[in-house]
C-alpha cells in the first residue's frame, strides 16, 4: 500500500482578479505503516496540500494516487462536531459499525471514557481534539490525515495528545500524514519530515528518521529539531 503524491502546481483567483500560486512541486511517496510530517511556514499552502491529498480539491495540477479502495479519515484543525449530539454519538455517526471492544480501547487511550454522554459544548478544546481523533480512529482508516491536531493547545496538553497520538498510530498499520509548524511535533512523531518553503510551496527535501519513534529519547529528538531549525525555508 503506497501513497504517491506529485502536485506540480495550485493556484486560484484572488478577488482582486489576480491568479495567486499556492504549491508549485510538491512530490513524495508514502508507505503503509509510514508517519509522514509536513512542516512548513504559516501560510504556504500545507492545509491546501492537504485538501487536494483527502479529494477536496480537485483542481490542481499533478496526480495523487491512493490505494484502490483504501479508507479515508481526517482530523481538520478544528475538530467539527456536532453540537446537538453526544461524544460517542459524533463518533459513531462516522463510524457506525465499529465493535464496542475497538470503541472502548480507542477511548481508553484518549481518556474519554468518562465522556461519551457529555456533548461538545460541556467539553475543552483539548477535549473536543480527542473525539476527533477517537472519530477518525473509530473508522479505522487506510490512510489518516491530521492538520495540525495540536494547535492552539498549551505544551502539557499538547505533549499528551502526541503521545496519545503516537499510541493509537502504532495499534494499527496505516498511511499517516502529519502538517504541523511544530518541530518538536516533527521530531518525536514523524518517520519522515517533509520541508516545504513559503508560498508557493515546494519540497526543500524529504528527511527521514533513522530511529524509530517508540526510541527517541530526549537526545535523539533535540538533535532532529535542531537540524530542522537550521532549515531555510524561504528557499526555492
């Protein structure tokens, strides 16, 4: 199972009247059990890149190729549930069939258990990022997409989450593909790191990490972050 990607060009109408590129070559391929993280600066076009890899956006141009038949699931940067149904309920309603055990285990590891009845607005924004990821896994998906999951949370929680993360990536062999600004997301979850410059965006390069992720002790990851620091991503 591989995801190949080669987006050669994406632009659009701005309304002034002025054609505006977003990505001009972005190319890279992803393996089955891979956790790849797209790193970038604010505004070059990673949630973009995004959209068109989980068939939102079709007016690009390139090819993206998945799979035959694989199962999409998305994690958006806010987590879009229902108002007026419960934790489980949002959860279920993307994933109807999934068996009770498979449930359980998903929200044991998000520490949701003692929420499923509750509804979104009686929950925190960390909480809400946990039903979505427990909706995504719930579906139990081919290929997972997560835009920046762990923005706008403090570093506790958001160091929690990626363990929690981490935890449910490895409970099951499946495309994965990260956008984070964040290095130290990069670094302690990523096989390989994809560097993108600012808009329009480019691959500056594709790194990959050599040390597997249940590994990487504090060391290890202040050496990958470091390295990912000294990048120039105004490059193109």
């Amino acid at each position: 199972m591989r995801l190949e990607v080669d987006i050669r060009s994406k632009s659009y109408t701005s309304a002034n009247g002025k054609r505006q590129e977003v990505i001009s070559g972005i190319s890279f391929t992803l393996e089955r059990g891979e956790l790849g993280v797209v790193v970038g600066p604010s505004g070059c076009g990673k949630s973009t890149m995004m959209r068109i890899l989980a068939g939102l956006d079709s007016n690009y141009e390139g090819r993206v190729s998945q799979p035959a038949g694989a199962r999409l699931a998305m994690v958006f940067q806010e987590p879009r549930l229902l108002p007026w149904r419960s934790v489980e309920d949002n959860v279920r309603l993307a994933a109807p069939d999934v068996a009770e055990d498979r449930l359980a285990a998903i929200f044991g590891v998000l520490e949701l258990e003692a929420h499923r009845s509750h509804f979104p607005g009686e929950l925190s924004l960390g909480l809400a990022r946990r039903v979505a990821l427990a909706r995504a896994f719930a579906v139990e998906p081919d290929f997972l997409i997560l835009d920046e999951p762990l923005a706008s949370l403090d570093d506790v929680l958001a160091a929690r989450l990626r363990d929690e993360i981490a935890t449910l990536v490895a409970s099951r062999p499946m495309i994965t593909l990260l956008v984070t600004h964040s290095m130290d997301d990069a670094a302690r979850l990523g096989d390989r790191i994809f560097l993108l410059s600012s808009r329009p965006a480019r691959l500056l390069r594709a790194m990959p990490i050599t040390v597997p992720r249940a590994e990487r002790g504090e060391e290890t990851v202040a050496a990958i972050r470091a390295d990912l620091a000294r990048r120039d991503f105004s490059m193109s």
